[in-house]
C-alpha cells in the first residue's frame, strides 16, 4: 500500500464525519444559502477541527459559492484548498514530500539530539520507534535514550525496539533521573559517532511540576553536552484524544520550546482534524503522522496530500 492510500485509510473515520449527509446538505443545481453553511461548519467542529479552522473554511465558502448554484465538485476544491492553506500556517511549510527526513532540523556539525515528550498513553515509544526505523532506513546511525525511567514497561519496550531496528540504547535503573539518562544518550552518540540521539521522557500527566522541572532539566543538560541540542523537541500526541491535545501542546511547549509534533493514532479516530485545530492555535507543524500499528507507519505529514485524502472519496 502506497503512502497516500495509508494515510488515506488512516483519515477515514474523520473522512466519513465530514461526508455523511453532505451530498444532502449540499446538492447540485441548488443554491447555497447560510443555513447550509452554517451545518457544514457543525460537520467541521465535530471533525474536531476548532472553531477557529471551521470558521474560516465556511467563511471561504460563503465568499465563493454563497447564492450560487451548487457544484459539489467546485465547494470540495475550495475546502481542500483552505485546509492546505490552514495546515500550512504562515510561515509555510518547506520541507520535502520526497525526502521523509526533510522535516528534522538536522545538527552540520556532530549528533542531531531529538527530544520526544507526551503524556503517557499517547503512543510515545511506539512513535520514537518507528522515527528510529524511518532514520535507519535512511543510513543514519542512531542512539536511543530511555529516559523515561519511571515506567519499566516503556524502558523494556523501547529496548526491543532498538533490538529490532537494529540501532543502540542506552538504559539505566528505574528511577534513576532522566537527565542523567539524557546526558548519558548525548555521551553515547558522541563516543560512537552516532547521527541522531532520540531521547524519550517521562509521560506523567503534564499538571505535574515536578515533571515539568524534571523536562527544563533534561533540556540544560542536553544543552551543555552537545551544543545547540536539542534539535528538535518533538512532541507526541493521540489523535482520538481530540481537543484535549491542543491543551497538551500549550502546556509541554511552554516547557520543551517545541519545534513540531507527531500525530499518533490518526488511522483510530473520527477526530483527524485536530491537526488543523493545533495548527491554526499553536503554530507548530506537524511533521509525521502515525497511520497504523507497523514499525514502518510513521509517516511525513504533507499538507496537500492530507488535505486530498481527507475529502477522498
């Protein structure tokens, strides 16, 4: 299956939301009026799509087709061209649809440290597995850091991942500090002459200070052991959570000074339009999108090929 049908099958529970009864809502040869504008922007809002997003699609609509006859065809060309518009931002997006590293903001000089935060429960490892696969599969050297010390499930789990891929990792005791654990990572990469370091963290509810303080510590550290580092800080978010991420990536980026997001979970939810919801309020891109349960699911989030497989048929 190619990448497009993958992500097209992952959005199509989102997909079906916003096209059942449309053709109802909206019919060939009638004119459109508020009152159909004003349903298809509930349809939008239930998409999990923000009120912000949503107001902005229908306003496009009502400015292009509103008391014109109705061509299906020409009102799904519009939206399809605002949400690529809506998920590209302002300051757009420049990265490669060709090159699935493109997105990573890669180190010139020594290892590229990649940081990876979420609360527990969001497909965190699984997510840092799959970006380990997707960055050995394309020659780079990788080090895993399981700094998430405090659940010897994730520690355990992301060491048979690394087995599996085939890159290093370093572990240490439960309950050992995750910046010690951090700092370790980044001393691994260097000795090793490793590419990327991907370090994962804790994932305790993101109310918690402690954890908070515990994520501005791993950042110093990882500061003063590889200059410039991290990278990128990327946090993992559950799709079917819907606009429960958008607080999650208030909250972690205020810590973390995100540089972009991962996805998760997109083929299990009718939600898939929170990305357009945490874009248009945070102004973070998402960079990879998770689209089912295999090592090699991750995948890099193109606006346009989003957008077309979103309003797929």
């Amino acid at each position: 299956m190619g990448l497009f049908d993958r992500l097209k099958r992952g959005l199509k529970k989102t997909s079906q939301v916003l096209k059942t009864d449309v053709r109802d809502l909206f019919k060939n040869g009638e004119i459109l009026t508020d009152d159909h504008l004003a349903e298809f922007e509930k349809r939008l809002i239930e998409s999990d799509m923000g009120v912000a997003a949503s107001m902005e699609i229908v306003e496009e609509l009502r400015k292009k087709h509103r008391g014109r006859t109705v061509d299906l065809s020409e009102i799904w060309k519009t939206v399809r061209d605002k949400l690529v518009e809506l998920l590209k931002g302002d300051e757009g997006v420049n990265w490669d649809p060709n090159d699935e590293l493109s997105p990573l903001n890669m180190a010139q000089q020594g290892p590229t440290v990649i940081l990876v935060a979420g609360v527990n429960g969001v497909g965190k490892t699984t997510s840092i597995a799959k970006l380990a696969n997707l960055l050995h599969q394309a020659g780079k050297k990788v080090v895993l850091a399981a700094g998430d010390t405090f659940r010897a499930a994730a520690v355990e789990q992301l060491t048979m991942w690394s087995e599996r891929i085939g890159c290093d990792i370093v572990t240490k005791p439960s309950g050992t500090d995750p910046a010690s654990v951090a700092f370790s990572g980044c001393e691994r990469a260097l000795e090793t002459g490793a590419d990327v370091v991907i370090i994962d963290t804790a994932g305790r509810l993101q109310t918690q200070k402690n954890l908070m303080l515990e994520l501005e510590k791993i950042y110093r550290v990882i500061g003063k052991k590889v200059p410039g580092g991290p990278h990128e800080s990327l946090l993992v978010l559950d799709a079917t959570t819907g606009q429960n991420g958008v607080n999650q990536a208030e909250v972690f980026s205020e810590i973390i000074d995100s540089t972009g997001l991962i996805l998760a979970k997109l083929d299990g939810t009718a939600k898939g339009g929170i990305v357009i919801a945490i874009r248009k309020k945070m102004g973070i891109p998402v960079k990879y999108v998770g689209v089912g349960e295999q090592i090699d699911d991750l995948q890099l989030f193109d606006p346009e090929q989003f957008a077309d497989a979103l309003i797929a048929e």
